[in-house]
C-alpha cells in the first residue's frame, strides 16, 4: 500500500443516466402498479414472484435451512439492539403541555409514524444484520406496521433465508419478497397489492439510493446512503493490529468503501500498512479488499492530534474509531461522526452486530448534518398549544397587525374575531 499523504473529501452525487432511468421506472411503477413491479422484478432480479409478500409457511421453510447456532446469535444481537433502542426511547418521554405564559399553555408531543419499510439491500453479501437495525428500532418506537422488503436471489422466488429468518426475529409485521427501484416505488406510491408506507430507511445499491431520493417528500426517508467508510485517529499506544484488521473490515464491503487512518506516530502508520498487506494475503474477500484500499485507502500522518481532529471533522466518516494514550482528551472535539468507537478494543465490526448501537449511518460527509438510524427516526416530535380567552386578547391585536403587514387579511381576520 502506498502511503498517500492528501486528503479526497468525497460528496454524494449521482450520475445523470441513474437519474433518469429511475425517474422512467418510478413513473412506471405510479402507472402500471403491480404490473410495472412484476416486470422489473423480472427484468433486474429474475424473480418470479405473482406475489411479492412472503407466506408464513415460507419463513417457516427458511428456518428450516438456517443453523440453530445462526438464530442462537441472531437472537443475541436482537437482544442488544432492543436494550439499546429501549433506553435511546427514553429521550422521547418528556411529552409536556406547559402554561408558557398567562394562559398560553404549549406543548410537545411524540408520536410514532404509523408505517415504515426496512429496505434491507441483497448484493453481493447478504446483510441480514441490516434487517435487525432497520426493524428492531422501528418496533421499539411504536411503529404500528413494520414492513420489510428485499431482493430475491439469483434465480430465486425467495429471499436469502437468513435474512428471512432475521426480518421475522426482528419482528417484522409484513415482508415482501420484492427490492430494485420498483420496491421503492411501490412502497411510496401504493399498488394493488403493497399499501404504501410513511417512511422508508434502509441502504441500497445507487438505484435505490437515487430512487429514495426522487420518492423523499411522497415518502419521508432516512437519509441518501453511500459506501461504507471508517476513520481511525491513532497514536503511538495504539495496536497496529488492530488497526490493520478494523481497515479491511471496512474495505471489504464494496469497491468503494474506504479506510481511513490518521496518526501522529509514522511507525505506526508503516506496520499498519504492513499489516494490512500479510492480512490481505489470505482474506477470501481480497479481491474488493485490496481494490478499495489501493483506490480509496489513506494513511494520513499529522503533528498534533488537532491536526487529526480538525481533519476528521472535515472527512465526517460514518465510523470514527479512536485509540490513544487519553481518547477523553479530544472527545468533545469530534463533532461529525456516525457512531464513535473510544479505546483499541471498542472495534466497529461490534457496531455492525451485536454491541446495540446502529449500523445504519451517515456516509458521504452527512455525518455533518445527521445522525444514524435509531428510534428518533420512526418518531415526530409535534407541537400543541391551548390558548385562553385573556391570552386571545393579549395575542390577537399583534397577530393580527403582523398579518397586515404580510398583507394576509383573512389571517388578520382569524385573530380578530376572537378578541371579546
Ligand atoms: N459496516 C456496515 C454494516 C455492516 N457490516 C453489515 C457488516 N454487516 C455499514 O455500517
Ligand atoms: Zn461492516
């Protein structure tokens, strides 16, 4: 690996063939409903499906065909990511209604999304364990129906049976056999055969990434997911082993995922390369591994941690790990990240499966306007407000001169009727 020393900030952004041929199959799908499903679903994924919503005698079939050690550890993760979603629900129970001033009493309510869909990508890796951080904080939130969908595999009616097995554990209330563009377009606008949904989270190839986006606004989303990114900021103390390991976890996801390593100490910088390489030697993922960390891997070297933390400012990875001497010390310095892992042995791969937090996070720098997904995502935060009649007459007579002066005399209008 040879040890690049500049910096590439990448943004998100869509070729403009993607563009339109989304927009031609998300119109179809608005027009032909199932028909247009039906034929992408054969066109793009060879699934054959009439019906795209998975029998309960299918799960059933796909347990079946999974190890009891699989569902044994399934059943841990869940665990975790429920304790986990339990207590971030916590933050939501300050529900209030408060006398703000003489008889103006305001308040703040939070209400679940009534429906969502956990798009959980098929490809070339099987990510049943998005399955379980799409749905579980859906569930935790109050989500009422919780739909999942996922491409068939290859010459397939089914879905990949762990994941199958994952969406029901979960606790999945309908699982459809169905993903592509035509998944979001069927679960934004309706078909005879899918009730749309409130919001869809979830990450995707760049087709069903860009199609989120044209469907944002019929449908709420959680954000526009790209590549999977790590930046580890590292000192002298730090285990090169680590290190090396945690990078090619990340590269191996896909040929644009990246690994990112700043340090202040060059020896490390020069073992982890090192180390990166023995390790690449026998990785069965080698072929994504090593392209995605020659083409978009980085071991950045700088004089002072605040050099390294203004510079991970500026990259807003989605996962930041950080392994030094006193990680406390520039802590509160961080301020865009996805999820942050403190100390050598607190790995990403742990956040990906089973410590609880999510695995669904910000890429591409959104990390500086966004965090991952968790129960906040299924939950509106609404205002209410009941006004007496002494408030009416204090509030009305300046409602109603600041609506003239908008010029908006109906609005006028309304408050001055109430004024006795
Ligand atoms: N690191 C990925 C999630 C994942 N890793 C799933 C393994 N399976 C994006 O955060
Ligand atoms: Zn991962």
């Amino acid at each position: 690996m040879e040890v690049l020393k500049k910096s590439q900030f990448k943004n998100v952004e869509t070729e403009k063939a993607v563009k339109v041929q989304v927009r031609e199959i998300l119109n179809d799908i608005k027009l032909n409903k199932d028909i247009g499903v039906r034929k992408y679903n054969f066109q793009f994924d060879k699934n054959p499906r009439l019906r795209y919503r998975v029998t309960r005698d299918e799960i059933v079939k796909a347990y079946k065909q999974v190890d009891i050690k699989f569902i044994e550890d399934v059943k841990i993760a869940v665990k975790n990511i429920e304790e986990f979603a339990k207590v971030q629900k916590e933050s939501f129970e300050n529900n209030f209604e408060r006398e703000i001033y003489p008889g103006v009493i305001l308040g703040q309510k939070h209400i679940p999304i009534e429906s969502a869909l956990a798009y959980v990508p098929g490809g070339g890796y099987p990510l049943f364990s998005t399955a379980l951080m799409l749905i579980i904080p859906a569930k935790i939130a109050g989500v009422k129906r919780v739909c999942a969908c996922s491409p068939t595999m290859r010459n397939s009616k089914d879905i990949n049976p762990k994941t199958l097995v994952a969406m029901d554990i979960a606790g999945a209330d309908e699982i459809y056999a169905v993903g592509g563009v035509q998944a979001i377009g069927a679960f934004t606008y309706g078909t005879e055969s899918i009730k749309p949904v409130d919001i869809i989270v979830g990450p995707g190839n760049k087709y069903v990434t860009e199609a989120k986006r044209q469907c944002y606004g019929n449908v709420g989303i959680d954000f526009v997911a790209g590549p999977s990114e790590v930046l580890i900021i590292a000192d002298e103390t730090a285990n090169a082993d680590y290190i090396a390991a945690d990078v090619l976890a990340q590269c191996e996801h896909d040929y644009s995922a990246r690994g990112i390593l700043i340090t202040t100490d060059k020896k490390l910088g020069e073992v982890v390369s090192k180390k990166v390489d023995e390790i690449l030697k026998n990785l069965p993922t080698r072929d994504i591994a090593v392209s995605s960390w020659r083409n978009n891997g980085e071991i950045i070297y700088v004089d002072t941690l605040d050099e390294a933390v203004k510079l991970s400012n500026k990259y807003a990875p989605e996962h930041l790990e950080i392994s030094l001497k006193n990680e406390d010390e520039i802590i509160d310095k961080l301020i865009n990240y996805g999820s942050l892992f403190v100390g050598g042995l607190s790995a990403e791969v742990f956040g990906d499966y089973v410590s609880g937090t999510n695995h669904t996070l910000p890429t591409l720098r959104a990390s500086r306007y966004t965090g991952g997904v968790w129960v906040g995502t299924f939950i509106k935060t609404c205002t209410t407000q009941r006004l007496s009649q002494k408030a009416v007459d204090l509030l009305a007579p300046v409602a109603h001169d600041l609506a003239v002066e908008e010029g908006l005399y109906a609005h006028a209008n309304a408050a001055k009727v109430r004024i006795k």
